[in-house]
C-alpha cells in the first residue's frame, strides 16, 4: 500500500523527511515529490505550496502518477476556537470550502453544484490519529476545518467562517486535498497544529510559530503510521 504524505509548505514537511528513507526524487509540474519507506510502508511525499490549486494538483498527481491508495495532510492551520491554543492539534472530520460563493443563484456559501458542502474524512485514519493523540496526551480536537484562498488574520471574518460552517480551524488547502479524494474515492484525514488564532497578530504568531507546530502535527503523523 503506497501512502501519500501531503505538506504545503517546506517547513510542513522538512521533519517528515528527515525520518524517512528517502529513495527517489521526481520533478513534475514545478513540484518535487519523495518515494520514500518507512518501516515496511511506502510513501510518496511533497509539499504542494500554498493554496487550493497548488494542493489539488499534487494530491491529483500523488494518485494518478503515484498510484497512492490514501492521503495523510500535515500542516498547520489558524485557531478558531477559543479553545485551541498554538501548538494544539486538529483532526478535520469534515472539510468546507469557506471563500466559494454563488450565493447569488440560491446556493449556500461553500457549495458548488454537483459537489457537495462538507467533505467528511475517513473514519478509519481519524481512529488511528485520535488514538496516537490519546496514547500520548497530546491536545487535540476533532471539528470542521475550513478553507480558502485567503491567510485569515481578522477576528470579524474568522467569526464570520466559524458561524457559517461551524468550524474550529482554518487553512488554505485541506477541502481542495478532499475535494480530489472524494472525486478519486480515497480516503485521506488532515492533521493540522495551530500556529496562529487568526487574528490581527496572525501573521506574528505564523512566522513564531510554523516550524514547532509543523514538528507537531508531524509527529503526530508518525504516530500514526507506526499503527498502519
Ligand atoms: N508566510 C507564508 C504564507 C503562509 S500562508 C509566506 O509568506 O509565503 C499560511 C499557510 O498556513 C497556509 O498553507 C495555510 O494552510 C496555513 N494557515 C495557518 N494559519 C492560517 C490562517 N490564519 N489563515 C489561513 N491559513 C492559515
């Protein structure tokens, strides 16, 4: 079974490297993708770069270059609820695409026709990643995750997203990464460390905190796959 490990930026994936065998490096469409091994696992590994196209591409080329089975995002993401704290980590069990609107036409925010709102994460890979962050005491919160194409770092639109969707963390990629999953029908979770509240010091606390939170989320990650 050949897993992909999805980042988007070098930060996201630098610590997952690093524990790995790297085996071969390929360039395609201005992206380098990692075959790797890890234990007895075969892995595929990139970092897309920022933003849903970026991520929809290389999760596109991970499955139909790649021919991985299913699809594990680490990254980091801005807080939305109160109660999430730099460094916590998240568990998207379902993903919306917050900055779609068509709303002019009678349809809610985030929808697109012949899609659907909320893409849902599997089950089984959500049980791995609460498990490994139980075993180890780490926090942790299972919740909506929504994205778009914008860095959030203001209170009124982080509100605005949180009472449309009711979502606890933002980011710029994980609905697109689902968005092809469901597509392709595979499965895949999205494991996000918040590096920032977003808020006015959003950008402060991202560049504080992005390296720590990515080794979170990846470490979590690695947890994960020591089940698999
Ligand atoms: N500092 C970078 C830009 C980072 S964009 C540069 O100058 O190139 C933020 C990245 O982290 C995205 O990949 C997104 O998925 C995630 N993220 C973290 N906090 C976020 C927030 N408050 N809003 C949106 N995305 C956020």
């Amino acid at each position: 079974m050949k897993i992909a490990i999805l980042g988007a930026m070098v930060e996201e994936i630098t610590p997952i490297l690093a524990r790995v065998q790297i085996q071969k490096e390929h360039e395609i469409g201005h992206n380098r993708y990692y075959e790797a091994c890890y234990k007895n696992l075969e892995l595929v590994i990139a970092y897309s770069k920022i933003g849903k196209v970026n991520a929809a591409l290389s999760a596109s080329v991970m499955f139909l270059h790649f021919g991985a089975q299913k699809l594990i995002f680490s990254g980091v993401a801005g807080g939305i609820a109160e109660s999430l704290k730099v460094g916590d980590l998240v568990v998207a069990d379902k993903l919306c695409q917050h900055d779609v609107d068509i709303t002019a036409f009678g349809h809610p925010f985030g929808f697109i026709p012949e899609t659907t709102l909320f893409y849902e994460a599997d089950s089984g890979l959500n049980v791995l990643a609460i498990n490994a962050a139980k075993s180890c005491n780490l926090r942790f919160q299972i919740g909506t995750i929504a994205t778009g194409d914008q860095f959030i770092a203001s209170p009124e639109r982080k509100n605005w997203v949180a009472k449309q969707f009711n979502a606890i963390a933002l980011e710029m990629e994980g609905a697109a990464v689902a968005a092809i999953c469901a597509a392709l029908g595979k499965p895949f979770c999205v494991l996000r460390a918040i590096s920032d509240a977003a808020d006015a010091d959003a950008n402060v606390s991202f560049d504080t905190f992005l390296e720590k939170s990515a080794r979170e989320s990846a470490d979590l990650l690695f947890l994960m796959l020591e089940q698999m």
